[in-house]
C-alpha cells in the first residue's frame, strides 16, 4: 500500500501536468479551454509587515494616504462609508498595554470571500492580491459577511470624482486593492509610501516568496503574527508585536 | 391650398437646417444627420477610426479581463487612455466630465440613444498626473526597504 502511494501520485502528476497544458481537448485538434498555470509557486506574494511597536495610537497616516490614493470620500455616517483600511484599538486588561491595529483586507492565501462570490466577481490574482471585479459584481455582501476582518465596504450612492485608476460605484462591494495600480508600475501600496515617507516607517511592503526581500527577512527574523491565524486563511499581512 | 403647400415645405426644410446648424449638427450629402466629434490628440487613433467605432466597446472590454484579473496594463485599448486623448475642454479649462453633452463618448452615444454606464464607477476625465513625493518608483523603493532593515 505505502510501495503503490509514489507511483500513484506521480501518474496523477502527469495527468495534473498534462491537462494543464492541453486544457479540454474535445478531439484531437479542437481544445475547448487552456488554463494558464498558476504562477503563484514562482512569482511574487505581496505581503505586509506592520512594526506595531512603531504604530503610535493618536497616527492615522496610512488611512488618510488611503482615502486621498483612492479617493474615498466619506458622507459623514462612519457606519456606511467605505473604509479600506481602520485603525482598531485594542487593549490588554492585565498589562494595561494599549495598541492601535491598521486593519486591511489581509489578503488571505484561501480567502473566504472568494470561496462565498455566486458571480466570481471576488478573486485573487496570481500574486496573492485579492480584488473584487466590479464588473461582474451584483452587490450581493456574501463576501462582507464571509470575511472574518470586516475589511469589505459596499457602496450605498452614487460617487462622483472617482480616481482615473481607482474605479468604485454605486452596487458593489470594494476593499484594500493593496494598492495594485502601484504595484504593477513597480510601486508600493500609498500606505506604505506615507509611513516610511513622513510617519514612523511601521509599514514594510513586499514580496513574501522571495527570501531576500525585506519583508521576507523580517518575518524570518522577528516574531510575527496574523489576525486570526487559527482561521486557516493564512494572510499576508503580518504584525510585529501584536 | 395647392399654392402654399411647396411654400411651407420650404419653410419647415430652411427652419429644420438652421436649428441643425444652430445645434452643431452636419447635413451632409446623404441628408443624415451627423455628430458633431471633437478631435483627439495626435496623429491617429490606436487603431482605425472605422475599426474602433465598430469595435471600441469589445476591445474595451477584452482588455478590463486583462488588467483586471492579470495586471496587464501596458495594452493600448484602454479606457484611461482613451480620455487622455479624447478630453474636451470645457469653460473653465479643465475636461468636461460625462455629465456634460460635449464629453467625447456622449457626442455619439446620445446620438445613437446608447448607454453608457461605464462612468458610473469610472473617471470621465483624465486625473491629476502624481506629485512627485507620491510617485512609483520600484528601484528606489527595494534600495530604500535595504536600508531599513540594515
């Protein structure tokens, strides 16, 4: 039984590989679907690190380099306005230690929000981000229900002004893009620009599969954690001193 | 009666031709009204003109999966790129929005009576370009993160 495993899993190998290389094939010659391998084993997995011990309470930077990046514009009712990033302030009872969370979508390597999308509007790309197509969209909040950090916001009224390279209307649900207009022109998240630019440096961005990258480092060196990690949901962004 | 029938059809084509005139819209030879279409800038189009009229609406949207879903934003059928070249200038200098009837897309979709609603969620005129403080700069920023964990 043990001898038969190898030998096993190596034929479903070949049939793995070969189907993706050949899709569908209806008959020889016609192929009804090509599937891209998935380039997540070699290419990028955005992360972030936040250095919490460097996160004053009283610093709301990244949320204000947010709203102006993205244009998010609130009507005044903290209740409905979209929010991609919020600072939560938690506190300790036994050593009275008060921290002040930056909360973002925490673009999880399983991400439930996509698991829960009838449309597939919500999906991650090949380098981790998770995004909702607002194309596909039908404003159903399966996915605000499903994501265990409240990192979602769905979009009540009618918005004018948007941002030329961030898209939100009226219907659908939007979160943290970690900023991926930047980061496919080779940039960094705004957050990120504007706490190592005129804040306290808390925030590291990038890229987690490559061991040489700061934040690979950092994460191999000091002790981190993730919201929630008993999920299984395995984000990618981490907190130091959480 | 016979007499003034000629008369007032004339009357009615030369009122018609003046408020066509007035409203900005050609009679050409076919005698079909035309819409009045800004220019754009440069030379030429990314593709043929009678091309993107027929298609515009598909190469559009076969290159929103792209970017959307690949990050795959070096493609020249872009919306963006279609208002930085298409932008028409209102009153005060700025590009007018879709809200107004001179913004390039509604010269010929409200001609046509065809909807638009990518502007619901998308800008309809080009933005501020970054400052230079908040501007990508991938090489700076892996040298800079180098120094911060030094």
């Amino acid at each position: 039984m043990t001898g038969a495993q190898p030998s096993n899993s190596g034929r479903r190998r070949f049939f793995a590989r070969a189907a993706a290389a050949a899709g569908l094939v209806l008959a020889p010659g016609v192929v009804l679907l090509t599937t891209k391998a998935k380039a997540a084993a070699t290419g990028p997995r955005w992360g972030l690190l936040i250095d919490l011990n460097k996160c004053p309470i009283d610093c709301s930077e990244c949320v204000t380099a947010c709203n102006d990046e993205n244009g998010l514009k609130g009507h005044g009712r903290p209740l409905t306005d979209a929010q991609w990033i919020r600072k939560v302030d938690v506190r300790d009872p036994a050593s009275k230690r008060e921290w002040s969370v930056p909360v973002m979508c925490q673009h999880c390597e399983h991400p439930p929000c996509v698991d829960v999308c009838p449309t597939g509007a919500s999906f991650q790309r090949d380098d981790g981000i998770v995004l909702v197509d607002k194309h596909i969209c039908i404003g159903c909040r399966y996915c605000m229900m499903a994501c265990p950090y409240k990192a979602r916001s769905f979009i009540h009224e009618d918005l004018t002004d948007q941002k030329p390279h961030a898209p939100r209307g009226k219907g659908t649900v939007e979160s943290c893009t970690l900023c991926v207009h930047r980061i496919d022109a080779g940039g960094q998240p705004a957050c990120v620009e504007r706490c190592q630019g005129i804040a306290t440096g808390a925030m590291t961005f990038g890229d987690l599969n490559d061991p040489d990258s700061a934040i690979a480092r950092r994460v191999a060196t000091y002790a981190t954690r993730r919201i929630r990690d008993d999920l299984g949901l395995a984000p990618g962004v981490y907190y130091q001193g959480l | 009666m016979a007499g003034i029938r000629p008369f007032l059809t004339k009357v009615i084509v030369v009122l018609a031709m003046t408020i066509l005139a007035e409203t900005g819209v050609n009679a050409e030879e076919t005698g079909v009204p035309h819409p009045v279409i800004a220019k754009g800038k440069g030379d030429q189009c990314v593709a043929d003109t009678a091309f993107m009229r027929r298609n515009h609406m598909r190469v559009l949207d076969h290159q929103r999966d792209d970017t959307v879903h690949a990050g795959e934003r070096a493609g020249k059928f872009s919306l963006k790129g279609c208002l930085d070249c298409h932008a028409v200038e209102g009153t005060d200098t700025r590009p007018v929005s879709f809200d107004s009837p001179q913004h390039f897309c509604r010269t010929c979709h409200d001609f046509a009576a065809v909807q638009v609603d990518c502007f619901s969620c998308h800008a309809s005129r080009p933005g501020e370009k970054p400052t230079a403080r908040f501007r990508h700069d991938g090489g700076d920023l892996t040298a800079r993160l180098r120094e911060a964990v030094k």
